[in-house]
C-alpha cells in the first residue's frame, strides 16, 4: 500500500502532538475540534483520518489547517507562518451520514446485525480478522470498525435506541482490540477457544 503524503506535513506515518494554541481559538469549530480530539501523540496522521467520520480529503484540509494554526505540531516539519494577505482554507462543512437527521436503513440493518451477534463473536470474528492475524491486521480492523461504529461519527444524526447499540458495538470492539494487541492476553484467549 502507497503510504499518503499530506501537503504540507509530510508522510502519513507522521505521528502529530497537540501544539501551544489555545482549544479556546475561535478558528477551531466543531469539525476541527472533533478532529483535534483525536491527536494524542501515539496516533498517525493516517490513522486520524481513518478514525474520524469526514472524507479524507476534508480531514486532510482541517489537519493542515490545525497545523497552520499551531493546534497541532508535526514532528521535523517546519511550520511557515502565513502572509495575511492570503486567504484563510475555506471553511468545510462535513455531510451528516443521512441528511434527514436519521440513519440510513443500511446503517441501522448493520448496527443491528452486529448488535444481535455481540454474544455469539468471539473476538477475531467481531474484529474480522483470522486467529493467526498479525498486530498490523489486527490494529488495521480496530480503525475500520471504530470508523464504522464509533458512536462520535452519528454526532448530527437522531440515533434513539441505536446510541446505545453504537455504545456497546464499540465497547465490544475496543475490548476486542485490546485483548488481541497483547500478545499474552491473545495467546490465553486462544486458549478458551474451541480448536
């Protein structure tokens, strides 16, 4: 896989810090902020936009535009301050996953598929990777199912009993990924599982 280069800030790999700008800035909306939320100094620039619910494109704006703001610090990349007399990034005003407030029918018949199956997964079957997968595989499907069901991606939409459906999915899986990162609790688990 050809690892992305963010204009401006370098390779995906890049793992970003919160920079010296204050959360108070008034140039930091919601979407910025949501994204803000998840640089905490482990996490890869291409991991955050497989984290957050935006397209890549717009994640990769707000990053940049964080960055430029001081919000966020890119390890061995300069920050060049800009001239006034160029335009602040247009702002970008992310689609709600369904227009109408509400969730796709597709997106509740999954949330739903997954809830109902919770008690019968074991882990690797909740994380759709195989009992021999590497950490890399294993860390790739947490990112895909938290995008997927992190309860933070239906922040504009009326979710009634599927918020806590979206809660206990991400639980599970959170769960799961921590289980299955630690190669100990991995192999004692494997263990309690039928061969």
């Amino acid at each position: 896989m050809a690892r992305k280069i963010f204009e401006g800030l370098g390779p995906g790999s890049l793992v970003p810090q919160r920079g010296s700008a204050p959360l108070a800035d008034p140039r930091i909306g919601p979407e910025e902020g949501f994204v803000l939320s998840r640089i905490d100094g482990r996490t890869t620039l291409d991991e955050v936009v497989m984290l957050v619910p935006f397209e890549e494109q717009v994640t990769m704006v707000i990053l940049r535009k964080l960055w430029e703001m001081g919000a966020i610090d890119v390890p061995g990349v300069a920050r060049v301050v800009r001239s006034p007399s160029k335009p602040d990034l247009p702002k970008i005003t992310p689609q709600a996953p369904s227009d109408s407030g509400a969730l796709s029918s597709d997106q509740a018949r999954r949330i739903d598929e997954l809830f109902n199956e919770l008690e019968t997964r074991d882990a690797f079957e909740l994380m759709g990777v195989s009992r021999d997968a590497d950490a890399k595989e294993i860390k790739r499907a947490y990112f895909k199912l938290s995008k997927e069901f992190h309860p933070d991606r239906f922040y504009a939409v009326t979710l009634g009993d599927y918020g806590k459906k979206l809660s206990a999915i991400f639980q599970a899986v959170k769960s799961a990924f921590e289980m299955l990162s630690d190669d100990k609790r991995k192999a004692a688990y494997l263990e309690t599982l039928p061969k």
